[in-house]
C-alpha cells in the first residue's frame, strides 16, 4: 500500500517524466542531419512496414488523461470537482539529438501550468528499442517557454542537449497490438525512503499504464506495492490547441479555461504575463511584481502588434500563449532595453484576470445641456492612470 499519495505523482509516471500533453496525428521523428520520418499516431501505427521506433513514437503521441480521477477539490462554490491528470508527448527537434519528443504533464484544472516537464528520446540497444527520459535542468522561469509548446512543437526551445539530464531507461517489446517494457535495473531515486526505483510501462495506442516501486537499503518495497502504484490513461482531445494563423502570429488556446465575459471594444484590461525570447530568456514577467498590465482594448500603439492581436476574443479568466514574429514585435531594432536583439520571435503566456468595463453613455436629452448649450461629453476611461511601459 503506498504510504503517502504525494510520492505517487512525485514518483508515478517515472517513464514519462510524470507529464502531460496534446499533439495532432501526425509524429515527427527528428535526427542530427535534419531528415524527418512520420508516423500515424493511432493504433495503426504498429503495421509491419513501419519500424518499432515509428510504431512507438506513434503510439505515445497524442494527449492523455487518467481513467479515474487524481483527486476531488472543492470549488468557489462549494462543488466537488474532480481533478485528473493529464499528460501530452509531442515530437521536437533538439539540436545533437535523434528521435526526441517533449512531454508534460499537468492536472485537468490547469492544463496551462505542468507541474513537470521532460523529455524522451527513442534508440536501438542490442536490437530492441529502449525509451530514456531526461530531466530538463533549467530554471523554472526558462521551463515556461515550454509550457503549451505540445500544440505547436516546432516552436519548442529553451533546451539544449547538454541541458538534459537522464533519469532512467525502459527497455520495450512487442506485445499484440501495442508496447510493454520495464526498467533493465534499479535506478538511484531518494523519494520516499527509497534509494532505488524501477518503472514498467503499457500502451497501444489507445490506453497506457505505467507503475513504479520504490526500494530501500534492505530490498524491502517502500512505495509502489499497491494498488495506488500505477496510472492508467486514455487517449483524449488535446487541452491546447494552436492556432497558426497566415501573418505568422501562433496563439495557443486552453479551451474552457476562460469564461463567457469576451473583451469588447472600449474594455480595460488587466492582463498578467511573462514574455521569453526563443531561447528560453524570460525578459520581462509581471507576477514578481503582483501588478497586470492595464490598457485599452484595444491597445493601439500602446502594445507591439501581435500583442494587440492577440488579445481578441480573450474572455475573462483565460489563459492563452502568444508566439508573435519579429515582425509583429519590436523589430529590425528590437528593444535593448529589455534586452531583446532585432526581429526576434517573443512568446507569452498571458492570463486576462478582469475586466474594467465601463458603463453604457446614455445619450443626453435636449434639456441636459451644459450653460454653453453643448452636450457633456463622459470619458469612459476617467480616473485609470496607465503606464506607458509594459
């Protein structure tokens, strides 16, 4: 029986790097010299024609959610709801490296925020086909540039090759229509009170299970024996979904995560965010400084373009991401003030928190002239001072 829930989502999911996701059908494999192959994503994939490596990537592709709830929380208004986890792979190019794929996961009540993120790669061992996955040992602010990226994996970035770090391998066979395979040995782990763990994994394309144990000094399992030691996840409709619209500008949408409050002309906008460069620089965030940026819908040249485009049909409470070119951002002369070089991609996660909407001028009688005869005129945005800064 596993002793402490918190060491299963710590520990569960090991081989996945306890993540989560959404991706389209199609898997990319990527490889040093550039050459890419595809492969279906669905059950299919695992036809004789296309290699093991293809037939895995494709079966792992895609958005995941557990079969039972996580957890139940409470909501404002007093509700339960339950919690699942979710996990999404999607296949991306890191420079140095074949056959890699990035992995999140996150709880079903705010997808927009992983609370882990990995990365796998795909390679031959003595003729069969080993999966590792690997730590990604960046700052937390640099894993934000990540986060959402399973809906538009060519956009990833942030990671190098020597940034990863490998945490276990599962060694995969054929079994029937899918895939099943363990850890070839323990592997070191301090969770729990375990010094060594092992992981197994379960997939065909349509349903996954992965358990894990922990054990201590003495051999004995310390977590992971019971029940509560595996996960099993369907597959699901992606919980991002990108939007790659013709002037290059991508906005990532968290569908639901809004509410039914859309931001109209006129509206003032509090707006938190965190921008990134490419490479994973956060050049500016206003969470550390607990104060959203406040503007006009629409912003005007109070904003680069893409900002401003990306604002519309933003609803209250929603979460989005923002890839906007250089073009639509600062530049051939970029900002050096903030750090940013010219024509430089800049990415945003964005969470519009309220809405100051001003209430409706109704139109004057003829007797509600002022002593000069004319109108008032009401400003609607009276009284916000606004900064001129981002």
């Amino acid at each position: 029986m596993l002793k402490n829930h918190r060491v299963a989502v710590l520990v569960s999911m090991s081989f996945l790097g306890a993540q989560s996701g959404a991706l389209a059908a199609e898997r990319l494999l990527t490889s040093e010299t550039g050459t890419v192959s595809t492969a279906n994503s669905t059950a299919s994939s695992t036809a004789s024609s296309t290699s093991p490596i293809d037939q895995i990537a494709g079966q792992l592709t895609g958005t995941w959610k557990t079969t039972e709830p996580y957890q139940t929380t409470q909501t404002d208004d007093g509700s339960a709801q339950e919690v699942f986890m979710l996990m999404s792979v999607a296949p991306v190019m890191i420079e140095g490296m074949d056959n890699t794929m990035y992995v999140e996961s996150a709880l079903s009540n705010a997808p927009w925020s992983p609370f882990r993120q990995a990365v796998f790669q795909l390679y031959e061992y003595k003729g069969k086909v080993r999966l590792r996955t690997y730590t990604m040992a960046v700052s937390d602010d640099t894993l934000g540039v990540s986060a959402g990226m399973v809906a538009a994996p060519a956009y990833f970035g942030g990671v190098e090759k020597k940034q990863l770090i490998a945490t276990l391998d599962v060694e995969l066979d054929a079994n029937g229509s899918g895939f099943s395979g363990s850890t070839p040995y323990p592997y070191p782990t301090g969770v729990g009170g375990a010094v060594e763990m092992t992981s197994s994994v379960t997939f065909d394309g349509t349903t996954l299970t992965t358990a894990d144990r922990g054990y201590d000094a003495n051999g004995a399992v310390v977590w992971g024996a019971g029940q509560d030691a595996s996960y099993t996840f369907e597959r699901v409709e992606p919980y991002a979904v990108a939007n790659e619209r013709d002037d290059g500008l991508v906005i990532i949408e968290y569908p639901g995560s809004g509410s039914e409050m859309v931001v109209q002309d006129g509206d003032q906008m509090h707006v938190h965010y965190s921008g990134y460069l490419a490479d994973g620089m956060m050049f500016d965030s206003s969470y550390p400084r607990n104060q959203p940026f406040v503007f006009a819908f629409p912003p005007g040249d109070r904003a680069i373009v893409g900002w401003g485009i990306g604002m519309e049909g933003l609803s209250l409470g929603a979460h989005r991401k923002l890839i906007i070119p250089g073009d639509m951002g600062y530049g051939p002369n970029g900002n050096p003030r903030a750090k940013i070089p010219g024509d430089a991609t800049l990415i945003f996660n964005i969470n519009l928190v309220h809405i100051d909407r001003p209430e409706p001028v109704e139109e004057a009688a003829d007797d509600s002239a002022t002593e000069s005869g004319q109108p008032v005129q009401v400003d609607p945005h009276e009284g916000h001072g606004h900064s001129t800064e981002d």
